[in-house]
C-alpha cells in the first residue's frame, strides 16, 4: 500500500511540473524593444529577439500566418508578465497555416524571430508603426493561472462546516 502511495505521489509530481519551452537565445538581443525598432529600423533590421505577450488579432494569409501581439516584459521562462507595462506592439509572421482559434485574442505567446522590417497602421485612431517579425519559434503558453504555476491543484484534507 505505501508503495502504491508513494509511486501515485511520484506521477503526480512529475505530471504536475510545467513543461517550459527551450528558447536558443545565443544571439538575441534582449535589451530590444518593439518601440526601438518602430522608431529606428535601420539599426535593428536583421536582428534577432525574444518578444512575448497578448495576441489581439490574427489573420491566416496564403501562405502564412500572422499575429498582433501586445508585447510584455519576459520572465526567466519567456512567460510574457502582464502585471508590468506593456512594451509596444508587434505583428509575427509564421510560414504556413497556424489555427488562429487556438492563436486567438487574449492567449498568451513568446516568439523567437528576427526583425524583418516595419508596417503603418493604425491603433483605433492613432496612426502606429508596427515591428515586423519572422518566426523561428513559436510558443503557445497553455490557459493556466501562472502565479500557482500548475493547470491543477492536488490536495488531501478533511473539511467541516
């Protein structure tokens, strides 16, 4: 019985633990942001980033994908930290067809790419310009509550009322 307990405790410890992406960040220039690039492409065309946030929109093309992204802060994972001041926005695009139901408005991604230009548009009224990035690695972040870090809660207890 208790080893029967303690390989249940086993599984589930290890099941529990979340399973983070590999993101290759040799040449990425971590100190580049969305609005860097929208003011000065010149100096930053070509360059390599790890960007994450909140998808706003996304659009399947012929022979791509692409996304608007509210960019955020990263943490030591790549997760896009929403409590922080959003750092600009930025449209990725990804070769073939990704499903944007899955790809949709308010999930959470973190994108290794290099910059590949910049396009005008608009946010509401306002006219804005729009870092362009080209996919290496894409990330989907799974609907979980990351401050408990888990998609579920296991507990043992006995509750009176």
């Amino acid at each position: 019985m208790m080893k029967t307990l303690s390989l249940l405790l086993l599984v589930l410890t290890i099941t529990g633990c979340a399973q983070y992406p590999k993101f290759d960040t040799r040449h990425v220039d971590k100190s580049l942001l969305p609005t860097q690039v929208a003011s000065d492409l010149k100096a930053h065309k070509g360059k390599n980033i790890l960007w994450g946030g909140t998808i706003l929109s996304g659009k399947n093309l012929k022979k791509s994908t692409r996304l608007e992204v509210l960019a955020y802060p990263l943490d030591g994972d790549g997760w896009p930290e929403r409590d922080q001041k959003p750092l600009g926005r930025f449209i990725l695009s990804q070769a073939g067809y990704l499903e944007t139901a899955d790809y949709a408005k308010g999930r959470v991604i973190t994108v290794l790419g290099s910059i590949t230009g910049i396009e005008k548009g608009k946010v509401g009224d306002s006219a804005y310009t729009y870092p362009l990035v080209q996919v290496q690695q894409l990330h989907l972040w799974e609907k979980i509550d990351r401050k408990s870090g888990t998609g579920f809660h296991f507990g043992v207890g006995v509750m009176f009322h």
